[in-house]
C-alpha cells in the first residue's frame, strides 16, 4: 500500500469512552464522558461520527451503530500514569509519562510562594486547588483591591495565576508566568505547566479571556514530530498543541480562539499542498464544559463537531488519513471538576478506504498512534507504540 501523504489528528480533548481499567486508582470509577453526556440529553446528533462507527466502538445513545462504518475503529487505554493533557498527547507521539508531574492538591509550598511574592511585589492569595471560574468570583474583588496574585492549582500539574488585565497588564502577567516556569522546571517542583489566567470584567461578572497562555514543560525525549520534523516533513500545530509540546517538533503553530476556528484552520490547512502531519487540538469541550460540569453545554460541542466533518472530508483525497481521538476523559456529570481516567475512542478514515472499516484490536496505549505515523512516514519509531498502518488496507 502507498503511503498516505498527509495525516490529520484531531484530538477532542477529553471525549472519553468510559472508564479505564485502572479507573480505580484515580478515582474514578464509572466516569464515562460520552456516555454520560449522551445520557444527559437523551441522545447525542452526532451522523457523521455515526457513520465513521462511533457507536460500534460502544453504543452510545442516539448515535447508531453504522452498518458499513466508513472508518477503523477501537478504544484505547492510556499506558502512563497520568490523566492530564500533556501526559495524554506525549504517549500518542510514543512518550511515556512513567513518574507524574508533581501535583499540590493542598496547595504550594511557603517556599516558592514567598520566592513569587519576593520577585514581583505582589501578594499571593488563593493557593488551593479551585475551578479557575469559581476562584474568581471568590477572589476577583479582593485582587483589584489589593492587586495580590491569584494562584491555584487542579488534580492536574498546573500552576495557574489569575489576574484582572486591568489590574496586572498581560505583559507584566506573562513575565511573572515565565518567572515561575523557570523556578519550577526540576525537583522538588517539577510542574507540567504553568498558565496565565486572565480576566475582565466586575465583580459579579467576570470573563475570562482567550489571552490565556501555557508554559509547558519540554518533552522529556524526543517524539514522531521532532523525527519528522528532522526528515523535512511539515509538521502543522492548530491550536493547543505548540504549548503541549513546548515548541518540539513543529514546523508551524497556528493558534486557534475556539473549537469552531480551529476547524476552519484544519480546514485552511487541508488547502495547503503540505507532506506530513497536521495536528489538532480542540479544547473547548474539556476547558469550557467538562472542567465546568455543564453536560448541556458539552453535548451541543459535540454536536457542532460532528457538523464540520464533511467539510474536512471534501478536501480529503486518498492520499489523506484522519486520525479522530482523545486524550483522557472529563466527565461532566462527574463529582469534583477534574479529569477522569476513561479509554478514549480512535477512529481512523480515509477517502481511500473503499470497503467499510472494521473494529482494530483494543490498543493497550495511545503511542500506537505515533507509531502507526511514524510507520507511515518511514521515520524512527517511537519506544512505545505499534503500528496499526497495515490493519488500514
Ligand atoms: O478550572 P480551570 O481554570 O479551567 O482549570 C482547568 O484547566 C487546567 C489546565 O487545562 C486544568 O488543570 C484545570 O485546572
Ligand atoms: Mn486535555
Ligand atoms: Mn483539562
């Protein structure tokens, strides 16, 4: 079989597929993002994912099984321990996370607390474990008071500073950020990521706004981007992805303000006479509805996600492979806010496929996707992963 020329994967960030088999041990039992949503609104309008096989992979209500699906397709259970964002996309790209990032559900040390308040002059207040949402409502009036630092953090990796743009200029937001990125990169604090939260708006009525920024750390070794990338393919970041990977293995980052633009960026992309990956990340299911419990909400995204695929499709032409899956599982209707350890779906389709697809063996880890393009592209394969390459034909 020829080659593909082109990959496109979609990361839907969060759709998960109910839960992982090692859901017990974060927590998570019964979690299933998809499942619960469908639930909650009596039904997902998802026909072209319905065609792809989405409910062959696992019935899932409203969405009916399809009886030729136009697509490969099979769950896929996450190898590392984490559930986090960057965890989940570095395994697809073969990267194991096998120690976590640090996590300080309790808050962070005094230590590195006093170090921010030292070198910016600012109070810190927060420091906990909050929805971003929620905290600034708690805490936004007291910040344009005083103009202290808001500071909290998740069951993720993260450290997150929240600040009234008119209280503390982006500028001056981001240095601070790019301040405790450089003090949190090794031990003891060894952060995935530190984001600049900003905010307008009156108390009562803040926003937050897409001026929000990431500081990753870089991945740990090298992955399928950086060895396509070193062979002189394009390697096309839309959305999140830049932040995720720091940069690594990108030869373009087009940043995206939403789940809708970054369609129409894929869409632009797929206009493009490029060789190589494109690489998408749509994160407003898990940032604007699952972390905010809104099940509703979540549905409707999913709904207009499905909407745009035959667009993607018209500018397919057999010599393109979609790659459709997710990076862990944020159930909306689920306790707390956090993500939940869930299998993810994969669904893989191309114009070229002329039979139907049939279902792929359960894959036993997400790398089994950056094997199967590093496979593709006849590059170094990942140190984790099988490919799936041969199984499309
Ligand atoms: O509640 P908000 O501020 O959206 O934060 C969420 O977004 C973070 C990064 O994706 C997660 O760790 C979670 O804390
Ligand atoms: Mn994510
Ligand atoms: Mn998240």
């Amino acid at each position: 079989m020829d080659s593909f020329k082109r990959i496109h994967l979609i990361v839907m960030d969060s759709v998960g597929i109910g839960e992982a088999p090692d859901a017990a041990q974060f927590d998570d039992i019964g979690a299933d993002t998809l499942g619960h949503i469908a639930r909650e609104r009596g039904g997902l309008n998802m026909p072209n994912m319905a065609r792809l096989g989405l409910s062959n992979i696992r019935n899932i209500q409203g969405v009916p099984e399809a009886d030729q699906p136009l697509a490969y397709y099979c769950k896929m259970q996450e190898a590392s321990s984490g559930k986090d964002t960057m965890t989940g996309h570095w395994e697809m790209m073969g990267l194991y996370i096998d120690t976590p990032f640090r996590v300080f559900p309790d808050g962070f040390p005094d230590e590195l607390i006093q170090r921010i308040e030292a070198k910016t002059g600012r109070k810190v207040i927060g420091n906990k474990a909050a929805s971003g949402t929620e905290i600034i409502e708690e805490l936004g009036e007291e910040h344009m008071r005083t103009g202290a630092l808001i500071i909290y953090t998740s069951a993720d990796s993260v450290l997150q500073i929240a600040a009234h743009e008119q209280v503390v200029s982006l500028n001056e937001l981001y240095d601070i950020c790019t301040f405790c990125r450089e003090i949190t990169l090794d031990d003891p604090y060894m952060l995935g990521r530190i984001i600049a939260r900003p905010f307008v708006g009156e108390p009562g009525k803040f926003t937050r706004t897409p001026n929000r920024h990431d500081y990753a750390l870089k991945p740990f070794g090298r992955t399928t981007m950086n060895e396509l990338k070193d062979k002189g393919y394009d390697v096309i970041a839309l959305g999140k992805i830049s932040d995720i990977f720091d940069g690594e293995g990108i030869t373009k980052a087009v940043r995206t303000v939403s789940n809708m633009d970054g369609m129409d960026k894929l869409i632009e992309a797929l206009d493009e006479p490029f060789t190589g990956l494109s690489f998408l990340n749509l994160v407003d299911f898990d940032a604007l509805y699952g972390h905010r419990r809104d099940a509703h909400g979540y549905g409707q995204a999913l709904e207009e996600f499905d909407a745009r695929l035959p667009e993607v499709y018209a500018k397919m032409t057999e010599h393109d492979l979609l790659i459709i899956t997710a990076d862990h599982g944020n159930d909306p209707t689920y306790k707390g806010t956090d993500h939940t350890r869930e299998y993810v779906p994969m669904l893989a389709y191309s114009p070229r496929i002329v039979a139907e697809g049939t279902e792929l063996p359960l894959r036993g880890t997400f790398a089994d996707i950056g094997a199967t393009i590093a496979d593709n592209f006849g590059v170094a394969m990942p140190e984790h992963g099988t490919s799936f390459l041969t199984n499309l034909q």
